[in-house]
C-alpha cells in the first residue's frame, strides 16, 4: 500500500475541500436547522464530478478510483454530513451496483443521469420489518404471464434520498422459497404509476439528507429494468453495501475531523483557573486520543478503500476491510464528537456552534448500512469461517 496521493487524487481531494469550505460550510447550519434538501449545491458537485467519482467518463462520472472518493467525502462531511450522505448514496449505493452488475443500457440511462447530479438516485433495501436482517424482506416481485415485466408491490423504509429520488435501486422477492438467493434487484423510477412516497422522517441528525418510506402497488418494471439475474439481489445488495461502508467510514472521519479541530482551536483559546484549558492533563490525554482514533480511522478507511481497487481490479471480496474500517471510523467519530462537546463544555451544547451538530450527525454513522453489531457480526464470520 502506497501512502503517497496520485495527482488525480490530489486534485479530488483539492476540489472537493474547496467546494466543501466555500459553498456547504458557511451554509450547513442553516439546512440543519430547516431540514431543507440541498438541491443547487448537490447539483453543482454533479458539475464538479463528485456525484460520480469512480464512474467512467464515458457514463458521466470523474473517473477516478476509489482512495479519490474517500478522501472526497473526508473533505465534504468535514464540511457538512449531510451533503456527505446524499454524495455517499449518489456514488455507492447508486452507481456501484451498477456499474458491476447492470447492462450497456441501464449504464448509459441511468448511472449518467446521477453521477452528472441531474438527477438523485437511491436504494431500497430496508423494510419496515427488516433491517438488520434483509435477508427477511417481505416485498414481492412477480413476472407477468408474458414475460414483459415484473408486477411489484413492496414497502421499503429509511430510503435516504427518498422524497427527491429519480431512480431506485430497489430489492424484492422473486422466490419466496429460497431464501436470500430468492432475492432480485430491479430499477425503479418514481416518476411511474405505482410509485408513492411517505412522510419524511424527522431524524435527529444529517437532517438535510431526506429520508422516506416508499410503496410499490402494482408498479410495472419492464424485464430490461431487472438489475442482474433473477435471484442475484441478495449478492448484489451486500456486494454493493461493502463499497457504501468504505464511503460511511470515510463520512465519519470527515465529522470526527471537523470536531477534532474544533477543540483544537477552543483548547487553546479557551482560558479557566489562569491558562488554556489546553495546557490541563485532563485535556491532554483527550486530545492525544481524539487525534490517535482520528489517524487511526483514516488509515483504515484509506485501506479498505485500497483493498476495493485491489478486488476490482483482480477479483476477491473487502468486506474485512470494508467492515472494520466503518466499524472503527463511526464509533471513533461517536467518541470524538463525545469528547469535543465535554472539552467544549456549555458551547458544547449550544447551537452557536457547531460541534453539537457534529456530535447528533455522527451518530447515524454507527447505524446505517449497518450497525456495529452488523459489522461486528461481518468481520467475525469472514475472520472464523464460522457463523
Ligand atoms: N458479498 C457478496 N455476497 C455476499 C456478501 C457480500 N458481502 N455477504 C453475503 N453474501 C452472500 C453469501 O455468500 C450467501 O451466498 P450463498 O447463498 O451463495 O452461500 C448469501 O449472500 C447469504 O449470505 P448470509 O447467509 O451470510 O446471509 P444472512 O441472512 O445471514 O445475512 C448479514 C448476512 C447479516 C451480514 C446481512 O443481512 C447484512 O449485512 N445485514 C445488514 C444490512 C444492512 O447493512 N442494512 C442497512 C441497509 S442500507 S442503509
């Protein structure tokens, strides 16, 4: 593993943190507080690339690799996570499962569409009774009797991008008597009869990321729409989450980054009982640990994002890698933004300013595409063989 930065790397990185600091930073505060999407900013990334970082050029994308995206959202959730998680749904959960799994025609149609950032994409994989279990979903997929098309009648909840999705990565049951392996994934667009959406959640962090539930009733996707073969959703949901978890890794360095220099700053600003608050032990050892778990977190996450270019080049799975670096990036941003409201101590608190809003958004990093008990459960079954 190489630790030097590529020129192209450099360049996403340099593009993405101006952009970051120039246009989301001055106004991520205000689309927390009003839980607006931010539609002009997410489409101007689109313009910049950043909509679809590892997508060819010929479909749109920047057609960078996947250490580019990384250190991209590193640079945007530092910024604000919530522009991070619809970056983060656009490029992995979106466009990664179909660029590995779907054909010249479904490329061309919609991987273009979300990576440019006309249009904003999703993927449906949880139910109201299934989430950590997906495996258990309830929604149906049936082919018509002339083979044209697939009748779908699912509810799906949690969708991020949701109330503003085009299109729809969405997984249904296609043979009810095979288990995961009687899963297919199909694409969905939202502008057609059977389609509908739910309330929007109101969620405690990342709140300019819009969340819904959705319903299919008699939604009619052409066999063409089918993503892969039937029965091939499962692999493609999971095989798609682990790159999602390398991009959630990398969101939650971004938070913890930006509450890490946060306190740097109060630390030494900040004067009780005659000095810097800096200058107490007690503070010490918090900022030796902030920034140790810090570097630690990015080191796992530049890793699991090597180990993916790796797999994609020469076969194999990173779902260790993927795992323990979203595992260890989410709880030490948890722990981080923990620390920096206690050193921040009543401005911790308060909505003057920002790290209160570090510490609600880095909490949804330990539980979606996921949970650390998800991960925990992942890694342990890879490193074992056992289950
Ligand atoms: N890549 C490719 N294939 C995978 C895979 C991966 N990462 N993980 C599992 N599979 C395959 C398995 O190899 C198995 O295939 P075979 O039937 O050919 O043997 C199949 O998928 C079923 O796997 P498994 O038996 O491990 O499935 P389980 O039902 O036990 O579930 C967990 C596995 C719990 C790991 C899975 O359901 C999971 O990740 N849940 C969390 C879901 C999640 O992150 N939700 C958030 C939604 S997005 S916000």
């Amino acid at each position: 593993m190489n630790f030097d930065l590529t020129e192209e790397q450099q360049m996403i990185q340099s593009a993405a943190r101006d952009f970051a600091q120039n246009e989301i930073a001055p106004v991520a505060a205000d689309f927390d507080q009003s839980g607006e999407f931010p539609l002009s900013n997410i489409q101007k990334m689109g313009e910049l690339g950043l909509m679809g970082i590892e997508v060819p050029e010929a479909y749109g994308g920047a057609g960078l690799d996947t250490i580019g995206y990384a250190l991209a959202m590193i640079e945007i959730c530092a910024a604000d996570a919530a522009h991070g998680t619809i970056v983060s749904v656009n490029n992995s959960l979106f466009c990664n499962g179909l660029l590995k799994y779907g054909t010249e025609e479904q490329k061309q149609k919609y991987v273009r569409a979300i990576a440019t950032g006309e249009e904003i994409g999703a993927y449906a994989l949880t139910e109201p009774q299934s989430g950590s279990d997906a495996a258990a979903m309830r929604s149906r997929a049936t082919l018509s009797e002339d083979g044209s098309h697939y009748v779908i009648n699912a509810k799906k909840s949690w969708i991020t991008s949701g109330p503003v999705a085009k299109y729809i990565v969405l997984f249904a049951v296609t043979d009810p008597d095979a288990g995961a392996r009687g899963i297919t994934a199909f694409m969905i667009d939202t502008t057609k009869a059977g389609f509908s959406r739910g309330k929007t959640e109101p969620k405690l962090g990342i709140r300019a990321s819009a969340t819904c539930e959705i319903e299919l009733e008699g939604y009619q996707c052409p066999v063409e729409d089918r993503l892969g073969e039937e029965g091939q959703g499962f692999k493609i949901a999971m095989s798609v989450l682990d790159a999602g978890r390398i991009g959630i890794a990398a969101q939650a360095v971004g938070i913890a980054r930006a509450a890490y220099e946060a306190t740097l700053e109060y630390v030494r600003e900040r004067k009780a009982f005659g000095q810097p608050i800096g200058s107490f032990q007690m503070t010490q050892a918090k900022i030796a640990d902030m920034k140790t778990k810090l570097d630690a977190a990015q080191l796992l996450t530049m890793r699991a994002a090597w180990a993916k270019m790796q797999a994609d080049k020469n076969g194999g799975r990173f779902g260790v890698e993927a795992s323990t670096a979203k595992l260890f990036a989410s709880e030490s941003a948890m722990w981080i933004a923990h620390q920096a409201v206690q050193i921040h101590g009543g401005m911790g608190y308060s909505k003057e300013m920002p790290v209160e809003r570090y510490f609600r958004d880095a909490k949804i990093t330990e539980i979606y595409e996921g949970t650390s008990e998800i991960q925990r459960m992942v890694i342990s079954r890879l490193e074992t063989g056992l289950r």
